[in-house]
C-alpha cells in the first residue's frame, strides 16, 4: 500500500484544499493528511475560523482522506514519515523546496496551487461584500 501525506490548517474549506486533497491521494492508495493545530496555526500566524476538531471532522468526511493526524510543530515530519511509513510527502507549490529534506525519507512533490482562491480571498470578499 502506497501511503501519501500532506499537511495544512484546511480552514474554510475550499476547490483548491480539495483539489490537492484529490491529487495527493491519485499518487498512492491511502491519504494522511496533518492538520495545524489551533496552537501551531497560532505559530504560523494563522486564526483558523474553524477549531481543530471542526476542521479534523470537516477532512476526515472527505472520499480522498484517510486518516487525519495532529499537526503541532514545524519539526514533526520526518518522524510521521518514519512513523506512519509513508512513501509520498505532497504540498503545494507555495512550498517549493521547503521540506525537499524529506527527500532522504520518501518521494517530495509540490503539486500546483489552485489559482484564485485561498481562505484569506474568501474572508476578504465576505468583509467586503458586508461592507458594501
Ligand atoms: N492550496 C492549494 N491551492 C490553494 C490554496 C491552498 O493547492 N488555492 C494548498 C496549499 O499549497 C497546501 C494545502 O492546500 O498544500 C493547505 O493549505 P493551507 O491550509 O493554507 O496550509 P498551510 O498554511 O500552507 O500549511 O507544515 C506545513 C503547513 O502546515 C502548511
């Protein structure tokens, strides 16, 4: 069994978290997918609107994911791969290069990003939309 894993927030739910989510788990048979802590998005300078639990529950309904995991550090990840014996590491693009030291550990692939939506887009048209 070919086991993929991704990491993200997947706040607001949106095609271009689903279209990775999609992709990544084309590339093997089984999709684990390590979402930020509250704690951790706080680290990375992110206010996730969902909690943790609501975004684990809001993934784990997904068809292409398997299995969610906590993510609580930038540090955690050649132990999941280690841990959770995968053979693909997947991020978007906008991650280029950033973890090619698992490189060493399984396959790393940077898939496109999703043009023309992210969760920061939609809560500023939202804000904008509100404010008229
Ligand atoms: N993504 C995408 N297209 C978009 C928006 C996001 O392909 N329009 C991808 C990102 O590249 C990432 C995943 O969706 O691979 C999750 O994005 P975020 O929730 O923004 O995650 P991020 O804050 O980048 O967290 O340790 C890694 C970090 O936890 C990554």
């Amino acid at each position: 069994m070919k086991k993929v894993i991704t990491y993200g927030t997947f706040d607001l739910l949106h095609i271009g978290h689903i279209n990775i989510l999609r992709r990544a788990k084309e590339l093997g048979d089984y999709l684990i997918v390590a979402i930020s802590s509250d704690e951790f998005n706080a680290l990375k300078g992110k206010k996730a609107y969902y909690t943790f639990e609501q975004r684990k529950a809001i993934l784990e309904a997904i068809r292409y994911v398997d299995e969610v995991i906590p993510e609580h550090t930038w540090e955690q990840k050649v132990q999941d791969v280690v841990n959770h014996n995968i053979d693909v590491f997947v991020m978007g693009d906008d991650w280029e290069g950033e973890f090619d030291f698992l490189k060493e550990y399984c396959e790393v692939v940077y898939l496109p990003r999703t043009v023309g939506i992210s969760t920061t887009k939609i809560k500023q048209d939202l804000n904008n939309a509100k404010n008229g």
